[in-house]
C-alpha cells in the first residue's frame, strides 16, 4: 500500500511534547524539535531497528497495524470505533502503543493545528475532522503476522448435537440461479438504476418457484452486482462473461468470494430489516468508505475466524461473544439510539432490552441464514447449535481449500435422465432431477415453450445465438445435453448441432489481442520461427498466443478511439510515425487524400488537392485534418488549401522604404508631425511607418528638426514582440532599410524570451499533487528549517487572482513575519523572478530534500 | 532485426475462406468498424466495436465464434495463414 506522506512530513506535524513522546519510546535525548524529527526521521526508515521493537509488540497493537495498512489512510475516530477487530479491551491503548513508537503516523493535518497524543482522547462525531493515519512503508515491510486471538467460549459436548440436514451449498447454487433469472427476464434498469419493479417482480415469482426467498434475493442481487457478474447494458440487467469465469470457479472459491463480497457490502440490507427506526440515523453515523459502514459483519467474522475448527458452540453463546467483545457494534451506547427509541427508566435495562431486540436477532439470522447458508459453518439441534466447515476454516482463517471440494467444479448436468431431447428440438426437462447450472443452460440455449415441473424448451438456430451470446460454448451446451439424457440424441439433432458447430468454426472473432508487427517480411519470419507461441498472419503479423510477450520496441494501444495521430510534415505532408500508427489509420485516411510509406515506416499522407473537390468544402476538409493531428496545424495548410480552393489568394510585392522606431508611442508622434503625411504613405504595425516614393529626404529633414536622427542599419530588422494585430502586417526579411537601432526592445525581448526558456526548461511545473497541509505555524517552521538548509520548496499556492491552487518550486529567501499578513520572500522558478506568498494562502509544502540552492 | 511494434487489445476476424471476408468488408454496417486486411483471411476490427460486429455476423446468418484472448485455441485447418 503506497503512504502518501514522508516521515519527515508527518513529524512535523506533531506538537513538541508528542515528539518528546516518541523520542523516549525509542530511548532518544529530547532535543529541539528539529534534532527529534531528524533522529525519529532516521530510525523509523530503518526497518531494521523498527523490526527489533515490533518483534516484541503487544498481540492487539500487531492486529491493529495490519487493520490499518490495508488503508492508504484511515481516520482516528474511524479506527476507534471498530476496535472489537483488534482488542478485547480500551482500542485507545494499542493504538497509544503504535503511535508512540512511529509505527502509525499521523498525516499533517493542514489548518487543524499540531498533533498531539491527547487527541485519541478526545470524542469524535462524524462530521468531525479527525487525524488521519498510515502505516509507514518502512513498517510495513517487517510487520511480523498478528497473531491469533484464543478467546474462552464455552463448547457444547459433541455427543449431545445432532446435525440439520442442510445443505452447505445453498447459497452458491442460489446464486446460480438468480443467474439464470436474469438470463430469462432481462430486467429493465430503471433512470434511478434501480430494477422495473414488474420485471423484478417476475424475478421474485420465478425465484419462488424455486424456493428463494425474496429477502435473500435482494442480497444475491447485491452481492452478484459487486462481483461484476450481473451489469446494465442498454438498458436492461444482464449476466456479463465474469459470471462464466466465476460459475467455473470450485465450489469453495465461489463461497469464499460471496462471502468476503457480502462483508464488504455497504447497503446495509440487514439493517433496513432488523433496525427500521434506526435506519437513517446508523446510515449517517457510519458513512460509505469507512470501516464503522461494515463493522457489525466483520466483527462477527472476525470473532468466527477464532473459534476452534469442528467444535460445536451455541448460537445465543456466539451472540453474547459479540456483545461482550463490543455492545456498542450498532451504535447501542450512543445517546441518540436511545432519543431515538424514547428510552425511559433505567437505561441499562434499555439497552439490555435493545440488545435482545434488534442486535441478538440480527446477529441469530446472520448466522442461520448468511453464514450457514454459505457453508460456513454447520447447524445442529435445530439451528440451536454451530460449528466451523472446512469451508468456514478456508474462508475464515485462510486455510488450503477443503480437500473434499478442492477439485469440485460446477454440476452442469442433472441425473442421467434429467431431460428427454425429441427429434422435433424439443426438450423435455424435469425441473426435479436438473441441477441450476443445466436449468440456465436449457434457458440460455433454447426458448421456454411450456413452464411447469415437465418444462417444455424448443432449440432453434435464434436460441442458440442467444445461447453462444452468453459466453458458453456450443460444443459444451452439446455434451450437457448429450449427459442429462437417458438416451443418445436423435440424428438430426446431432447433425443439426455439427452444423451450426462448422458454421462457428467458420468465422472467429478474437478480443484483446496481442499482435505482434514487423517492419519486414523476413523479421516476422525470424521471429514466427524462434518462437513456438508466435504465430505469422499474412507476411508481417504475428499473433501471440502466450501471455509472456516477446521482447518489442513499442506498444500501440486501442484503449482509445479516434484519438489524434498526424504530425505535420514537409510541404503539405502530414506524417504519422510508424511507433504511432495503428491498424485503422489509414481507413480513416484513405477517404481525405493519397497515403504511402516511407522507408522507415512511417505513413505518409499528401491531402488531395483537387480545386473541383476542394471548391465548397476546402473548410471541411481543414477541420477533419485537423482533427487527427496532434499539434495545431501549421498556418501553411489553412492558407495552400484556401489558395487552391478559391485561387484568389495573391501576394503583391513593391519596394518601399520603412522607418522603424525603438517604440509605437514615437512612431505615434512622427505621425502627427506637421507636414509628416506628406512623406508617409502609412504605418507597418505599432514600431514602423512606410515612407512615400522618394520623400525619405523630406521626412529626415522634418525629423530633424525635432531632434530625431535617421540612420541606416543592415541589422536584423525586426526583433520586436508580436503585438495584436501585428502578426499579419509584421515583415521578417531584413532588406537595405532605413531603421532605429532598438537596443532597448531588443534588450527586454531577450530577457522575456529567457524567462520563456527558463519556464519551459524548469523543474517548476510539477504535475498537480496531493501536498501535505499544515497549520501557519507549522509551515513557518518548516519553512524557516528550509531556509536555513538552502533547501528548494515545492508549494501549493492560492493567489488571490485565481482560486485553484497552483504548484510551483520556489527557493525560499526570508520570512516577513512582522508584515500584515505574514509572507514569504521567495524566488519563484516557476515565473523565475523574485515573488512574496502570504503564508496564509499556502495551501500544501514539501521540502525537496534533494535539491539545494 | 528491426523495429517491432506490439498492438495490445486489438480485434480480429478470422475466417476459413477469404471469399466470407470479402463478404463482410463489403457489408456497409461492417466496414466502416474494419482495418486494412493483414492477410488473405484476417482483418482488424475496431475494439469498441466487436459487439456490434458480432451481432450484425448473427444477423447476416453466420454464428462467429468469440474468444477473448489470444490464448485460445482456434480448430486447425480454420486458422489464418
């Protein structure tokens, strides 16, 4: 799990006294806050030294470090209130433990303030902003297993249990059959992505018919949708092939994964029915994404995973485990559940009655209908005792798959004569004998004619489109069928299927390929012959068969439709390099112009330039160009495109004579000069003016007399920054031209266009990221800290122009704490000049340790 | 040995007889989601695509078959040279 923090950052977060705190637990001197930061720094990214202590850490203190590194981060008050995942006794000590030493860190915690360890003390409420916490990685690589928990619960003598007859499997084969539900009804997603209630009506009916009751249903429903394999497409539910790869799962592995999808379920299903009145509030309380949503099932796995394997306990014993271990699972010590239920009298016997009311029967139902519906754990005396299976232990506790169901794979086919196939594709399925898996199958592959106990089904070539559509292979829909019949298939239904079998193998359609291509013949040759799971496809292409690839210079991915893939080339060329072209490319070319290629690969496209063609749609054509390129088009295209299109576009020479000032506000005067228009023909953009035929002898005259001096330069003419409007009239061609020196310009123009450079070239334009955030105070002293070291700074600040913070790398000079507000003296790299930032608009800051200046 | 260039996650059509292949190109509803031929009997197909393309083969009388990845195997004698 990647820590989004150093630990330099997280320390500095910390108050002095908390610092002072671990620097004793790790047997440090306290020194200045700095020293202990830098020391603490040191020890904590040693796994070596952190791996000594941990050794020796406290068994609750271990299994919270592993609850917590499974987060990127995690909030204080979220933690403490599972704690019945990790202790049996105050959550707030292991955790003291496990922040004493480093182990946890607590991530800065922007304009919150420092941190300090009184703050696990304190009461959370939801909303309330918390620390938020992280295992460093450097923990996390050592973190030595948790170990198990034993606790004392009492057994139930073996001799006097008498095991329910129920079956280990339902839920799967449930599941099974909520598959094929979806299959035949295809319910309609409602705008609200909720089912049409009449085809989910029609679901419950026809799960009734086959004993699933609507509540487990809905979970199913629920549970199936987080494992992908039921999903809207156009507007309707349907199974997706993930359900094909799964049903193909071992029947432990399919358990497992149910199980661990209905823990971390988040729609509190089972608290709508055993909390109505408190529904809304606990929703509240524990909101999605955090640990609290799902605690009351893990708590309850949890506990399962410690009791011993084949030991039978009693239910109401397990229960009292649960409320021993935490009664405030479902919130039962809050002061609002009690408000909420107009509690009166001794509140100890509400909650005593509470408990006994919504928790124990919840806790009794997840047990006899979830958990043992699973195959979990195994019912006696009438629901009244329990004890782990095998693929309770499995998915509890992690243990090998069960061996008895380790190479169980699903039943496809029923009994020997579960269906009757009759010369007419008729087939006659008596729902008794035939497994869930046949009765989605004849579903899949053939229409329903008659329902009933003696289904009737019809095969025809549109069913078995259907069928093929659903992702199982027509050959093996054969052998089922060949299997659920007493007797052999009638001929021409055997010939039938072979035909349509020769008709798929007829045409393949293969997804997410890797094909391999090469610049010449003889490579894919070389390449097809030195390698067993290349296989050549006409002259350059080598599908690969394996997942190990072999060794190629670049990939084209087609993640991506129509995105951009021309570059301009030279002329009207446009190019697309051969690394870059895809398979499609020139389909979508052929249509625009003429394409060839270049002896290096690359695709050449020259557009047609046609005036007939080009006459009304010259545009069009500019914009679909335009459209596939991946940089602007180069002015050049627009203008040859429109010249040959409407062939009025001409360039007209003459030769004048120009006059170029050092700036437009003297150009402004000279134009304003007495007698001046008669020697000017007219002004070339802001810096130069045109002189008439013959009159740069009167001109120089009248600029003289206003102590303006006329010389001619052979310098490179025209220097000067593009103004608006300018562009178009500005001439680039140095001639035998009378013009100013603008040494000046010249000087600001170079000084710009290094600005521009540096902009361009420097670190300073990071990708926008996540900074930690501290308080004024805090970020003062890291930034003092930096000034000191001539350490380069990386900040995310807010000015007051815009109101998205924006990253950049400053050198940081001095701190102006006496100025209102207080600011920092910086050189920003990013705009390379000298810049202040108040320290309040700072949003995020990270030292680059590495980097000096 | 030269360049080589990986296409990752593309499509195709294979079929046993080039004529079927001319048979789809020339399908307008087809076409425009297809490449350039890579040889006699295969031709790329737009990924994003190959539902549509599947379900227009159905509609043409042809029952395509569909395999996901690269690894499966096609029957011998119907592959592409």
């Amino acid at each position: 799990m990647n820590v989004p923090y150093t630990v330099r950052e997280c320390l500095q977060g910390y108050n002095a006294d908390t610092l002072g705190a671990l620097c004793a637990s790790w047997g440090l001197p306290a020194r200045s806050k700095e020293l202990n930061i830098r020391s603490l720094e040191q020890i904590l990214e040693s796994s070596t030294q952190v791996a000594r202590l941990l050794a020796n850490a406290p068994g609750d203190t271990l299994r919270l470090l592993h609850l917590v590194s499974c987060h990127p981060l995690i909030s204080l008050a979220d933690i403490l209130s599972v704690r019945g995942l990790y202790t049996g006794n105050c959550s707030v000590e292991p955790l003291r433990i496990a922040l004493q030493h480093g182990w946890i860190l607590v991530a800065p915690r922007g304009s919150s303030g420092a941190f300090a360890l009184s703050d696990l003390t304190r009461e959370y409420r939801p909303n309330d902003p918390s620390p938020s916490l992280f295992v460093p990685t450097s923990v996390q690589t050592v973190l030595p297993p948790a170990p198990d928990e034993t606790l004392e619960v009492p057994r139930v003598p073996e001799g006097t249990v008498i095991p329910d007859p129920s079956p280990t499997d339902w839920t799967t084969n449930a599941s099974l059959e909520f598959l094929r539900l979806v299959d035949i009804v295809q319910p309609r997603v409602t705008a609200g992505k909720t089912l049409h209630r009449a085809d989910w009506q029609q679901v419950l009916e026809e799960a009734r018919n086959v004993g699933i009751p609507s509540e487990s249903l809905t979970l199913l429903y629920g549970i199936l949708q987080t494992l992908q394999c039921v999903a809207e497409q156009n507007g309707r539910l349907v199974v997706t092939p993930r359900a094909e790869q799964w049903v193909r799962l071992s029947q432990s592995q399919r358990a497992c994964d149910l199980f661990q999808v209905f823990l971390e379920s988040e729609d509190l299903y089972e608290i709508t029915i055993f909390f109505p009145e408190s529904f809304s509030s606990i929703d509240a309380y524990a909101p999605a994404g955090t640990l609290r949503r799902t605690y009351f099932k893990k708590l309850a796995a949890y506990l399962l995973s410690t009791l011993d394997t084949s030991t039978w306990y009693e239910v109401q014993t397990f229960v009292d485990l649960i409320k021993t271990r935490d009664r405030n699972v479902l919130f039962l010590e809050e002061p609002w559940r009690a408000i909420q239920a107009h509690a009166r009298g001794d509140i100890a016997v509400w909650r005593e009655n509470a408990w006994r009311t919504h928790e124990e029967r919840l806790y009794q139902w997840m047990l006899r209908a979830v958990f043992a519906g699973m195959g979990i754990i195994q019912l006696g005396n009438q629901g009244s005792v329990f004890r782990l299976t095998p693929q309770g232990v499995f998915t509890c506790k992690g243990a090998p798959i069960p061996e008895t169901q380790s190479d169980e794979l699903p039943q496809t086919q029923g009994a020997g004569d579960a269906i009757v196939v009759q010369p007419d594709f008729e087939v006659i399925a008596f729902l008794d004998r035939c497994t869930p898996e046949l009765r989605r199958r004849l579903d899949a592959f053939c229409d329903r004619i008659r329902p009933g106990q003696a289904t009737t089904y019809r095969i025809t070539e549109e069913s078995i489109r259907r069928g093929i559509n659903s992702g199982f292979p027509l050959e093996g829909f054969l052998r089922v069928l060949e299997e659920a019949s007493a007797r052999p298939l009638p001929a021409n239904v055997r010939d039938q299927f072979s035909t349509w079998i020769r008709k798929r193998n007829a045409i393949v359609i293969r997804t997410n390929c890797k094909l391999v291509e090469c610049l010449s013949e003889k490579d894919a040759r070389t390449l097809a012959k030195n390698n067993d799971q290349l296989r050549l496809i006409g002259t350059r292409f080598l599908l690969c068969e394996d997942t190990q690839l072999p060794h190629v210079d670049t990939v084209v991915s087609y993640s991506q439709e129509n995105s951009p893939f021309l570059e301009p080339a030279e002329g009207l060329q446009l190019k697309c390099p051969w690394e870059k072209w895809n398979l499609f490319h020139t389909r979508r070319l052929e249509s625009l112009g003429t394409l060839s290629r270049a002896s290096n690969g690359d695709l050449l496209f020259t557009p047609t330039i046609d005036k007939k063609l080009l006459q009304d749609d010259w545009q069009t054509l500019l914009d679909e160009l335009q459209s596939l390129t991946v940089v602007p088009l180069p002015p050049r295209y627009r203008t040859s495109l429109r010249a040959y299109a409407e062939g009025n576009v001409v360039g007209k020479a003459r030769t004048v004579t120009l006059v170029r000032f050092e700036d437009p506000e003297t150009a402004d005067a000279v134009m304003e000069l007495a007698g001046s228009s008669g020697a000017i023909e007219g002004r070339l953009g802001n810096y130069t003016l045109v002189v008439r035929k013959a009159r740069l002898s009167e001109l120089k005259r009248i600029l003289k007399a206003h102590g303006i001096r006329v010389i001619t330069s052979a310098e490179c003419w025209d220097d000067t920054p593009v103004i608006n409007g300018e562009s178009a009239e500005q001439i680039s061609q140095p001639a035998e031209l009378t013009t100013i020196p603008a040494s000046a310009s010249k000087k600001k123009t170079r000084a710009r266009s290094k600005r521009k450079k540096n902009v361009s070239t420097s670190e300073s334009a990071p990708a926008p990221q996540e900074l930690p955030s501290y308080s004024t105070k805090i970020m003062q002293e890291i930034l003092e800290d930096a000034i000191q070291r001539r350490r380069l700074v990386l900040i995310a600040y807010e000015s007051s122009l815009s109101a998205r913070a924006d990253t950049r790398v400053i050198k940081p000079v001095m701190l102006d704490l006496h100025n209102t507000p207080p600011v920092l003296n910086a050189f920003c790299c990013k705009q390379n000049v000298a810049r202040q930032f108040k320290l309040s608009q700072i949003r995020g800051i990270r030292v680059l340790e590495n980097e000096t200046f | 040995m030269n360049k080589t260039k990986l296409h990752e996650g593309i499509a195709l059509i294979e079929v046993s007889d080039p004529l079927l292949l001319t048979e789809i190109e020339n399908d307008p509803v087809i076409r425009p989601y297809l490449g350039d031929r890579i040889s006699d009997c295969c031709v790329p197909v737009m990924p994003h695509a190959v539902a549509e393309v599947q379900r227009r083969l159905q509609a043409m009388g042809h029952l395509p078959t569909r395999l996901h990845c690269a690894t499966a195997e096609v029957p011998k004698g119907d592959q592409a040279v």
